[in-house]
C-alpha cells in the first residue's frame, strides 16, 4: 500500500508543480480526480504530502516550489516573517510586583493561568526548554515548516529575578536544543517523540548524553547547526533593567526584551501597584537601546483609574515623548481572571471593565495613532474564554477594528500592516525610504525597502546615532553620560562611540540558509544595500566605527562585510 500511496501522492504533486500558479480550488479538484482514479477512499493528509513532496525535491525528482509549500503547509503564517516564532516557559518564580491584575498560580510562572496554549505545551514537557523545543520543533516540521531561522521568545514573569544559575542553564539548554535537534531525530523512535512524560523521560535520558560543557560552547556550535538561534527575547519589569542585567543578557544572546509600561500616568500605574513610573520606563528604554536590543513596550488599557480618554493621552505620549518611542508595542486590555487582587475588587463591584463597543472604539484610534516606526505585535492577549471573568471575550479583536478602519478609509502605517507577509509585491518595484526621529536622546534612522506604490516593507533597518560624535574613538565620555550610562559603556567596551544597527530583517516566508532568493522576500539584496547605506549615513555623520548585535547564525554574514566579533557584537571600522 505505501508504494501505491506514495505513487498516487507523487502524481498529483508532480501534476501541480508542472502547472504552476494554479488556485487552491483547482489543487483540491486535481486531489479528488486523483483519488477516483485509484478508488481512495480516504483523502490523505496533509503530512502525507509534505512528507511526500519533501522527498520528491530531496531526490531531484521536482525543484522546490514555494507556492506548493504554501499550498500544503498548515498555518503558514507562521513562518512568514521570515523566521520561526518558538515560546518558551519557565518555571513558578516570584515576582517583585505586585500588580492587581496578575493572577497567581503557584505552579505556573507569574501571570500564566491554565489552559493557555504555551502553558499547556510547557506543562506537558515539565517546563524542561529542550523538551519544550524538541517536540515543537518536531510538530512544526511535520507541518512543513521550515525551522531553520528561529526566533525564541522566553515568557514566564519577570526573567530578571529568576536565579542566576536557572538563568544560564535555560538559556544554555536553548543552544543545546537546537544543537542537538536533529541527532535526537535520528536517535529517538517515531514513537518516542511526544509530549507525554514517559517520552518525555526518554528523551532526557537521552539527551542528558549530549549537552555542550558551557554556554560559550553551545552558543559556538549554534553557529554552524542547521537550526540555529537568529533572535531571543525575555520579559521583564522595566525597574530590573540596569547596565550589570543587560551585559548578562547580551551574553545570553538575547536581542530583544519586552518590557511593561501599562500606563505612562505614575498615578494609575501606582493604584494598580505596578511599583515603578515613569522615570524606570524610560531609563530602561534609553538603556536596551543603547546596548542595541530591541524594546517591545505593553501597554494596557482599562486599568483601574483609567478611561477610554486616559487610555489614548497614556499612548499618544508614547510615541509623542522621545523619551519612549519604543521599537514594537504589545496592547493588552485588562480583564479579571482568578486568583489575582482585582479578581476581588471587581466581586466587590469596584471595577467594571468597558464593554465591547467601548473597546473596540477605542481599539481603532489607538492602532490608527501606531507611527511607521513601530510595529503592533498585538491587541489581545490569548487567554481562553473560559477564564476571563470579567473583560472582553472577543479574541479577533483586531480583525474587528482593523475591518472597521477600512470602510473609514483609514490606513494604517505601522510595521506588521505593512510587511510583506503573502502579497505578491514585485521586488523590482521596492525603493529605499529613509525616516528619521528622536528616541531615547539619539538619532534613529528607520529605513526601509518598500514598494513605492503601497509601501508594503519587504526589508527593513534600524540605525542608531549619538547626537555629537567625538572627533576620536579615544574620547572620554561627555559628563552628562556619567552614572549609569558610564557604567553601561565600561562594561560594553565595543559599544563607545560606536553608531549602531540595531536590526535587519527581511520578510516574507522563511528560506533555509542556504536557498537563492524568491522573487519576493529574502536573499535578495536588501540587507546588503540596507547595510550599505546605513554605513554610508554613519560616516557622514563622523562616525569611525559600526557595532551590530548578530545572532549567533548571522555573524558570518557579516564576516563577509569586513565585520569582526567584538564580546557579543559585530564591529566594523568604518573608513
Ligand atoms: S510585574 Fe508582571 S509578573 Fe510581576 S506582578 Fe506585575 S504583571 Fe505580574
């Protein structure tokens, strides 16, 4: 039966790789032709295809066609910003705040409850990370992802107050998971693989074996794995960021924190007991990009003391007080779960969430205020129904208000809205645009490859400049960089008087490594040229040296452009 399954399955890839551009409808009438052909009974799945198909291309027998990828693979978006997204867990820890909102559960990081999707996933894989990547790794290359480029978000509370030792082991384990991924394949059964504990207990037997000596090492050996770490992000409360956390975390790798403003009013944000103002936001702000990690600010509507009008001067300020501006924005409405304090304030009838009118409303003019700048990750956090007491239950949020700024003609210009993602822009139409602001006390340059008709991003870069760049790379630091901004610079020596590119990226699906480029997305060019130019501006501007934080993977790609390792950066002297 396998070889007439495999035949019938090759005859239809076969038959749609030859006849390219055909729509969805025409693959599932060529399928059932197919089908009756032979008397199949049962439609195969999509698995079987991907399989199949990945065969086909490993034998020569068809070229790789992205758009038969795109067809078969389940929930492709996932890979359409050019690389993979992978949440992990950490265990229970304590946190230092003590928001109202939070809800606690002591088996769960600070701020889960069950029945998330990532906590499910944890729980079932004992919050171990390698057995959290491993067996996502494996559900999302069965699909037919590509898992090449990956990009690893950490949740789980406040990161910064986990003990040190935990740290380095999670993170080192993070290397070591990717490092050993496809050994593991090759090593453990079909059968084995899986979330139950048993398997589970297998797979750490096994992979006890083959962990790397130290984090310096699994990160050397990431740098030539075929699943390799290209971003790593943490969260974290803004007052836990000083110069001694983000040396540590620049040695983790990490390239991006999420940290959380709720609200730019110290008033509102001390009666829901955040326990820091504004003062610890933007410090921390100005410090991440001074180290060149990317900022992801939260914001949240509807905390207690709040309304909907407090709720847009709260964000207007953040894009209009260079003193934030940061680089990507998550907005989260508050809503009453269990087990937290405002689980009893609301019983109790002091606090009424709005309704869904109201946020929906207000969810319109807050996304339409978004600066091109920046990029909205999200509107909604994805807490199941069935644990929201009290708050909106409508989870398409931002399908809703994005529909309802359409038919007002209204169009939004931030960075999500405008990625590539699966449009078929033509590359030949991109053109470089160049956008300049303050943020933080520095100039940043946002440029971008973008179509010049409806400016959809295909390649985007982010430079950072010094306001007065010293006549030499020898020149003490001015005295209103004293303190911790000093400090920040005598432990990231690499940093001084360096301008710095704080991120490259190139959209639209994923290619592994080592793959020409698509007509559309990557490998194409633009990060060279971006690179180019943002050199260019840099010695115009009287800068001598360039400092690139690179994923371990990337560092070659510097290498290639007279790039060299400094500590955790890429550096060039520029002439
Ligand atoms: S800082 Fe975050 S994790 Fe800590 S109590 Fe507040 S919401 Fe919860």
């Amino acid at each position: 039966m396998t070889d007439l399954k495999n035949q019938i399955l090759d005859e239809i890839i076969i038959e749609w790789v030859r006849n390219p551009g055909q729509s969805k409808d025409e693959f599932h009438r060529l399928k059932n032709n197919v089908y009756k052909n032979y008397d199949v009974e049962k439609p195969f799945a999509s698995i079987e295809f991907i399989s199949r198909y990945n065969e086909l291309v490993k034998n020569w027998t068809i070229i790789a066609n992205p758009e038969f990828q795109k067809l078969i693979r389940k929930r492709w978006v996932r890979s359409l910003s050019g690389v993979t997204v992978i949440s992990l867990l950490t265990k229970f820890w304590w946190c230092p705040g003590k928001c109202v909102y939070c809800p606690t559960f002591e088996w769960l990081p600070k701020s889960y409850i069950p029945n998330e999707p990532a906590v499910q996933r944890a729980e079932l894989n004992e919050f171990d990370p390698i057995l959290q990547i491993h067996n996502r790794l494996r559900a999302l290359e069965v699909t037919g992802h590509k898992i090449e480029k990956n990009d690893i978000r950490i949740i789980g509370g406040t990161w910064s107050v986990y003990p040190k030792a935990y740290q380095e082991d999670f993170i080192k384990a993070t290397y070591d998971a990717f490092n050993t991924y496809d050994e593991m394949k090759e090593n453990i059964e079909e059968t084995d693989l899986g979330s139950e504990r048993f398997a589970s207990f297998k797979l750490k037997e096994w992979y006890k074996l083959k962990l790397s000596d130290s984090l310096e090492e699994a990160k050397k050996l990431n740098e030539t794995s075929r699943c390799r770490i290209i971003w790593i992000a943490i969260e974290t409360r803004p007052d836990w960021i000083n110069p001694e956390e983000i040396a540590r975390l620049r040695r983790y790798g990490v390239t991006r924190v999420e940290i959380w403003y709720q609200s730019t009013f110290d008033e509102i944000n001390e009666l829901n007991k955040r326990w820091h103002g504004n003062k610890e936001s933007t410090y921390a702000t100005k410090l991440l990009k001074n180290a060149w990690i990317k900022v992801v600010a939260h914001m949240m509507p509807n905390l207690l003391g709040s309304t909907p009008e407090k709720d847009k001067e709260s964000l207007a300020r953040v894009f209009d007080d260079q003193a934030f501006r940061p680089d990507e924005l998550k907005i989260y409405p508050m809503v009453v779960t269990d087990k937290s304090e405002l689980t009893e304030i609301w019983r109790n009838g002091w606090f009424q969430p709005y309704d869904d009118e109201t946020l929906i409303d207000l969810t319109a003019e807050l996304e339409a205020m978004i600066p091109e700048y920046m990029r909205l990750n999200r509107t909604y956090r994805d807490i199941p129904a069935s644990e929201i007491l009290a708050g909106s239950h409508v989870s398409n949020l931002r399908q809703i208000v994005e529909a309802k700024l359409k038919k007002k003609w209204i169009h939004l210009v931030d960075i999500r809205h405008r990625e590539i993602k699966d449009k078929i822009n033509i590359a030949a139409n991109a053109t470089m645009n160049i956008f300049d602001y303050e943020a933080s006390d520095w100039k940043e340059f946002f440029m971008t490859f973008e179509d010049k008709e409806d400016r959809t991003i295909f390649s985007l870069l982010r430079l950072r400049l010094p306001f007065t760049p010293p006549a030499s790379l020898d020149a003490q630091l001015p005295p209103q960089w004293g303190g911790l901004e000093g400090e920040l610079y005598s432990l990231l020596p690499e940093l001084k008087w360096a301008a710095l590119i704080r991120e490259i990226h190139t959209f639209w699906d994923q290619l592994s490594i080592w793959e020409a480029g698509s007509t559309f997305g990557q490998h194409l060019g633009f990060g060279k040229k971006l690179i180019e130019k943002a050199e260019e501006i840099a010695i115009e501007n009287g800068y001598k040296k360039m400092a690139v934080i690179a994923g371990v993977w990337v560092r070659w790609y510097y290498e290639k452009r007279w790039y060299k390792l400094e500590w955790e950066y890429m550096v060039k002297y520029l002439t």
